[in-house]
C-alpha cells in the first residue's frame, strides 16, 4: 500500500507449491503475509480456496512488479503455463 509520504506499493507475482506438489499462482503486496494467510496463519478466511484444501503451501517463486495492473498481466500469463513450463521457470 501507498505510505503517507507517497511511497508506491510494490506488487509481487507469486507461485506456492502445495502440499499435492501442485501450483498456486497469485499477487499482492506482502508475499509473507499472504503465505500465512494461505496457510491458515492469522486473519480466518483470508486464504484461497484452492489452498485451503492442499495445505500446506511453500513459497517457491516471485517476481517484483510495478503496479497491480502488471501483477495481475503477468499472473494471468504464468496462469497459463504448463505445469512442465512453470516447474522450468522455477528452476531458473
């Protein structure tokens, strides 16, 4: 979020692997808060739906981004990797 000095939030892209060895792709601003929350750490409800049931998740990729819009691009374009594509990326 933008601070009161006028500070641009800084937008992460990223990738979990849960507890099934399956893929989770998605953005915010705080990756550790949201690692939690798919975790069930902290705030009830604030986790994914889809992470909710492979818990638990491991933070294995992000990416820096400069606004929500290029996050949200960029998630839709790992979205629609393959699972052999995505697993190639994140052994980069």
């Amino acid at each position: 979020m933008a601070s009161d000095i006028g500070m641009a939030a800084r937008w992460y892209v990223y990738i979990l692997r849960c507890s099934d060895n399956s893929l989770y792709t998605g953005v915010t601003t705080d990756v550790e808060r949201r690692v939690r929350e798919h975790n069930g750490e902290g705030v009830k409800g604030k986790g994914a739906k889809y992470t909710k049931a492979h818990r638990p998740v491991k933070l294995v990729y992000q990416e820096i981004v400069t606004s929500r819009s290029e996050a949200q691009i960029r998630e839709a374009q790992l979205r629609k990797l393959s699972k052999i594509e995505k697993e190639k990326l994140l052994n980069t």
